[in-house]
C-alpha cells in the first residue's frame, strides 16, 4: 500500500508541476516518459519558488505547498500569456466579444 | 518581479464586471475598485469603471469549464486566472465561482478567501506582471491573506513602475541650495518648491542666498517650462497613437467583417446544398432531361459536364473549396469533400478529379453526401467515419464486420459524427475531434483511451469545430477550417502561425489572384 500511495502521489506531483509550467504541457497529452533527474529539477524549480526548503524530493513541505490554495496562472512561461493566436473568437462559445 | 507578456500600450484603462446581477455585484466592484486604486497608487496608470463588453478589463466569475480552455477546478486549489494585456480577452480575470468568497473588510480566514487579495494579485496579471518568487509580493502564486491597506510590497511596485513608471511629477528632485550651517531652513519634500525661512547673518550672506534664491527661481520656471512642453508631446503622441488604434480597430473590423460576411454565405451554401442533397431524388439511368443545377459546394461551381443528355453534376471548386477530410493514403495525398475527392501524387494533382469517392471505395453508402474523417491505420487499413458509422477497407474492399456504430470504439453513443481523424507526429497516437472534444485511441484494443476526451483547447490556436486534419509527410500535422489551414507547432504545443493559411494555395497548388497578397508577405 505504502508503493500505491507513493505512486499516487507522484501522479499529483506530474499533474501540478505540468500545470504551473514546471514540466512541459504537451507531456499531459503525450505522457512523455521523464528521466527521474529532471522530475527531481522540477521539484527544485518548484520548491525554490515557493520559498522552501529546496530538496528536491517529494516532503511535507511540498505535499503542503501544492496543496495550497493559488492562482491558476503558471508560475514560468505561462500558456496563458495571451497571444491573438488562441483565440478563435467564433468558435470558443464563451462571449461573442468583438475586437476593440 | 516578473513582467510577463506585452504591456498596455496606453495608461487610462477601463474595466467593467461581467455578472453585474450576482448577489455580491456590488461588493464585487467595491473591491476591484480597491484594488485597481492601489496599482493606481503606485503608477500612471487610471482606471475607469464602465459597463460594457468593450471594457478593456473584464472581470467574470464562473465555475469549471467556462469557455476560455482554463477549467476552474472546484472550492479550493485555484482560485482565479487572468491574461496578460492584449486585445480580446487580454486583461481579464476571471474568478472561480466556487469559492467561498469573503467580499468583507474582514481579513478573517474563517469568513473565506479574502477577494480583495486575490483581485489585487490577478489585476496584477492583467496588467502585464508574471509571478513573483518574493513571499512578501502581492504576484506570488499561492494565495496570501495579508493586510493591504493601500499599500504596494517593493517587488511589485518596482515591477508596475517599470511597465508603467511612476505618478507624474511636476518637476523630479533638484538639489537644492546649499545653505550655511549657521542659517535655520524648513525645507519642504524636494519634490516640491521650497519655502525658505532664513535669518542672516550679514548682508553678503543675504545678497548669496538671494542670487541662489534667483538662480532657484530661473531653474523651477525653466524645468515647468520643459514640463509642459513635454505633456505636449505626450499628448500630441497619445493623440496620434489614439488616431492609429482606431484605424487599426477599423481596419480589423471590416476584415472581420468580410470574413464573416464570407463564412456566412459558405454557410448558407452548404445548407442549401445539403437541401437540395436530401430532396434529390435517384437520377434514373435513362433520364434524359438536364437535372437542376443548384447543388454548390462553395461560391466557385466547377461545371465540367455539358452534355445535355447525361445528368449534370456540379463539382467543387479546386481552389475555392472547404475541406470535409483529408488524409495521406498510400503515400498520396486525399482531399474529400462532399460526395467527391482530389487525389494529389509526386506529380501534383491527378487529372481528372475531382471524382466520386465511390469509384473507389464502392461500398460506401450510394447516398453518400460527405466523409466527415478519414485516416490510414498502422495496419494500412484505411478509416472512413461518416454520420454515426465508421467504415473500415482494406485497400478498396470492406473489412467484414463493418460499418460499425461508433459508439462501439467507445464513443458517446449521443455522437452525431467525427470532425477529424489524424495520427499525431509527435507520439504516433491516433486521435479523434468532434466539436469542442477530442479522443485518443489505443493502437492495441482499438478503443477510446481511458482519461477521454478531453477539451480540443490543448491543439492551441485551432479552435473548436474543425473540418479537418491530418499528419503530411514533413511528419507535422495540419488543421484545416473553412477555407484556411494551420501548420502545428509540436514542441510549442500550438499553431505555427496565428493566422490560417488558404488551404488551396498550398494543397491544389492554385495560384494567387491578382489582388491577393502572399501570406508571409503580409
């Protein structure tokens, strides 16, 4: 059981780190295989941004860090940085907004 | 601090909140207002509150998927998004309904997430500020229940006053004049004239202060008159970029104008078509009179058969045509639309096609009207999805079994139909689209993917709908909608190029008109 949980957990680690831009996005689609060094930069990368102490394994600190309520925004680079060109403003069905 | 993206290209800025009936609309707006005066504060920028979609700002609450690809994921763990500074949705911020907000002055943990905190961070985002590493910043990601009271952290006020500088001063600090250690001076802030209060000690020392007091004077009217000529040139310069943008918004609307004006009379074309499709009824061998000729795919009607004692049947247009699939079969190239294709080798388009699909897979249905997907599987089988059914031949002759219901690879049985089929460069991996979903399917159970679908805004820069799409022999796959296609970008995880390329230029090697101007050119 401790095996499952731990695998658990990395799961949550994979899906946090590539959504706040740690890992790349396109491994949520092509569930790349990564070497465990750079799961291990991730977790450092992360762990240096959010002021804790920089292990670079998965501790309490950073099982309670992730758990922290945040903004939605990534944390480097982030997808969400607008650009014209993830727009499709016929089709996104959110507000038929025209250009100002 | 971090800036992020482009920033506003001018300094007085609207916002405007979204769900103005929502029960705490107006502790809502209080609470942006507060927290658009604090980067106001510390910044050129204004903020001005309207209530309209034009507003450059917009601040909505919604819950989990809400339209812009970003799903809210419930009470806790994120709390908002906002977008960087930009046209469209650029600036907004966006708040998970889901929460429990505290929209009090009360900073108590206990009556929920402090809005003002998080409205302060995300209005942070909107105008052009990534994440800060700095815990003591209002820009650190996770969420912080500290007091702000007006008050900007360091991190972010330098971040603001370099994207925007500071408030405008009348003159910056002068060093001022140096007075004798004997003499008594109440100095206002540098910023502002000085007042002196002096006792002298001897006339010498009055007739110097008053020559420095002179010099004083010459230099505070020569910096006001600097001052104002420059907010003159700041102004003629806003003026002029103000009448630019207006052009430029001009402009852009009767692009989009023509361009809706064109998909709606494509629109009105297909429907017509498919209309006059269903009405149709079943051409007799012997029939000898001309047939209707209203059944158009596009604007262009390729009319190729005259003979008047053959029923005529009108082709889509080469280069003026939508795709409803595409594909490489065999190494070839396939283009389907409607009931017909173009097949395009080494040497180029085939002569002869457009022609029926049917004259090579015959035991697609004799009423077929279109092939909404097509792909060649790792056995080489070739995949036809039409309506509800899919179809699968090896070479030109129907696999036994088929046409089987899609809902029998694991699709929704509610599933009225597929959009694209491709199999992706990038992991080799086949994928189905339909409308704002997309499937993966395993190679090996031939089944729909467990953690499926998922929302299509992951092929950024494609939209939803599309018509078509397929992996070329650059190994780079390409989506293709109305009349244009985009190139994908694998490693960015989004199109190569922002705006769609006509599909005719590049795949029926047609050429341009004597009006158009190149893609890349432009």
């Amino acid at each position: 059981s401790a095996k499952s949980k731990n695998a658990i957990s990395e799961d949550i680690m994979y899906n946090y780190l590539m959504q706040f831009d740690y890992l790349p996005k396109s491994d949520l689609e092509t569930g790349a295989l990564r070497t465990e060094k750079q799961l291990i930069d991730a977790i450092r990368s992360l762990q240096t941004f959010g002021n804790i102490p920089v292990t670079g394994q998965i501790d309490s600190a950073t099982a309670r860090l992730i758990q922290q309520p945040r903004c939605g925004v990534g944390d480097k680079n982030s997808a969400y940085s607008f650009s014209p060109d993830n727009l499709d403003h016929g089709s996104m069905g959110f507000r038929a907004r025209v250009r100002r | 601090y971090v800036l992020q993206g482009p920033k506003w290209s001018k300094t007085a800025l609207t916002w405007s909140l979204v769900n103005r009936t929502m029960p705490d609309a107006t502790n809502v707006r209080r609470m942006v207002s507060r927290a658009l005066s604090v980067w106001e504060n510390n910044s050129k920028l204004t903020f001005r509150e309207v209530s309209s979609e034009q507003a450059d700002i917009q601040i909505l609450f919604a819950r989990l998927g809400h339209g812009d690809g970003y799903k809210f994921d419930g009470p806790g763990q994120v709390l908002a998004h906002a977008f960087y500074p930009g046209d469209g949705r650029g600036g907004d911020a966006h708040f998970d309904a889901d929460e429990t907000w505290n929209f009090g002055e009360q900073t108590d943990d206990d009556q929920g997430t402090n809005f003002l905190n998080v409205a302060l961070h995300e209005l942070g985002h909107s105008l052009g500020l990534g994440h800060s590493s700095d815990q003591k910043a209002v820009m650190f990601p996770w969420y912080q229940n500290n007091e702000v009271d007006g008050k900007l952290p360091d991190d972010d006020r330098n971040g603001i006053q370099e994207l925007y500088g500071s408030k405008q001063k009348i003159w910056g600090p002068l060093r001022p004049p140096t007075t004798p250690t004997t003499t008594t001076t109440t100095m206002r802030p540098l910023t502002y004239r000085p007042v002196y209060t002096h006792k002298y000690n001897t006339n010498r020392e009055r007739n110097d202060q008053e020559e420095r007091s002179r010099e004083w004077e010459r230099q505070w009217q020569e910096r006001e008159k600097q001052d104002r000529e420059r907010q003159e040139r700041e102004r003629q310069e806003q003026e002029r970029q103000q009448q630019e943008r207006q052009e430029r918004k001009r402009l852009e609307w009767e692009r989009q104008e023509r361009e809706r004006q064109e998909q709606e009379r494509q629109k009105r074309i297909r429907e017509n078509w498919e209309r006059n499709r269903n009405k149709e009824p079943v051409t007799p061998p012997t029939r000898t009179t001309l047939r209707p000729t209203n059944r158009q795919y596009t604007s262009g009607v390729h009319r190729q058969n005259h003979h008047h004692n053959k029923p005529q049947k009108n082709k889509p247009d080469n280069c003026m045509t939508y795709y409803d699939a595409i594909s490489m079969i065999r190494g070839e190239l396939f283009i389907f639309r409607g009931p017909y294709l173009w097949r395009i080798g080494k040497n180029g388009l085939y002569p002869g096609y457009p022609t029926e699909t049917r004259r090579h897979w015959s035991a697609l249905p004799e009423n077929l009207t279109k092939v909404d997907a097509v792909y060649e599987n790792k056995q080489r089988q070739i995949v036809f999805f039409i309506g509800q059914r899919y179809y699968v031949f090896n070479s030109v002759n129907l696999a036994p079994g088929f046409p089987k219901p899609l809902a029998s690879l694991g699709l929704p049985p509610s599933l009225t139909h597929i959009d694209a089929s491709f199999v992706w460069g990038h992991n080799n991996r086949t994928y189905l689209t339909s409308g704002t979903l997309y499937w993966r399917i395993d190679d090996y159970t031939g089944q729909v993917e467990l953690d499926y679908p998922r929302d299509m805004s992951i092929w950024s820069g494609v939209g939803y709908n599309i018509d078509a799409a397929f992996q070329y022999l650059d190994g780079k796959t390409y989506f293709f909608k109305n009349l244009g296609y985009w190139e994908f970008n694998d490693d960015r995880m989004k199109v190569a190029h922002a705006k769609a390329k006509k599909s005719s230029r590049k795949w029926m090697q047609c050429s341009m008109s004597v009006n158009e101007v190149d893609d890349d050119q432009r």
